[in-house]
C-alpha cells in the first residue's frame, strides 16, 4: 500500500466530469492560472477517497456548484497518461503516470454555474464540437465527442 509520506504529494489518479445538456451544450470552465486553459470539471482523488465517484462528486460541488447524487454516470473509461512537466512537482518523486477515470452528467439545460476563483476564471456553455476544439487535454476531447455521438 501507499507510505505516509506518500501523502504529502498528491494522488496520482484523478477524475474528469463532463457536465452536458440534452440542449447540445457542454459546460467548460477555463482555469485561473492559464488563461487558454479550458477544461470540464477535473480533480484528483484525496487519500481518504476511496471510489472515484466520491471525488467526481465533490468536484463537481466545488468547482461548480452542482450537486448531483443522481444521474452521475461512471463511463467505465480509465485513461493513463504521463503528468505534465509543469505539474509534476506536485507528485511523489518516483510518480510519472495519472490514471483518470471518466463521468458524464447530462442536465436538461444550461444552468446557472457558480465557479470556485482560486480554479477558475470563467465558465461557458458550449456546443459539442466547439467544446472539443478548446479542451486542452485529450482525454477531455475524447468524453466530449464520445457522448456527443451517443446523442
């Protein structure tokens, strides 16, 4: 298992929640430390956490608002990919890889989103391929035009 040491950097596996409507809009937050960064709803899990789905629903109620004990929907999707050299600093020396797991919430419509500052510098409802052409991480692109050909 992991040592306590361990803890003091983060975990390396994390979710993504991308937040749609049945309207074609896919809700996209733009983060406050990069101005061309655009992303849906991303956190990594917490220590404590034990099932992704605790950490998609708590980043959802702190990156935007929304709490959402239905209609949550795990895509069964686990991505691995290497953490970016910017962001590594923030893992444990020996770490390399993240290992993200996929969830979508469809809304009826667009709602209002309530950003958290210290994250995010904006917010905006998007259609599903424009939504694709602004994400930053593949990962995101891919969800976001996998559920928009589910529709």
């Amino acid at each position: 298992m992991l040592f306590a040491s361990t803890k003091k950097y983060k975990r390396p596996e994390s979710v993504l929640v991308v937040v749609y409507t049945r309207t074609g809009k896919v809700l996209l937050l733009r983060r406050a430390d990069a101005p061309d960064f655009w992303q849906s709803v991303t956190g990594s899990l917490r220590w404590d956490e034990t099932q992704p789905r605790q950490a998609a629903l708590r980043e959802l109620g702190e990156e935007t608002g929304l709490k959402a004990t239905e209609g949550l929907r795990d895509l069964q999707r686990t991505y691995h990919y290497p953490i970016l050299p910017q962001w590594r600093h923030r893992y444990a020396p020996d770490v390399a890889e993240n290992v993200e797991h996929a969830f979508a919430l469809e809304l009826p419509a667009e709602i209002l989103i309530t950003v958290n500052p210290a994250e995010h510098a904006a917010h905006g409802w998007f259609a599903f391929d424009e939504a694709a052409g602004k994400v930053a991480s593949w990962t995101n692109r891919e969800v976001i035009l996998t559920l928009k050909n589910q529709g």
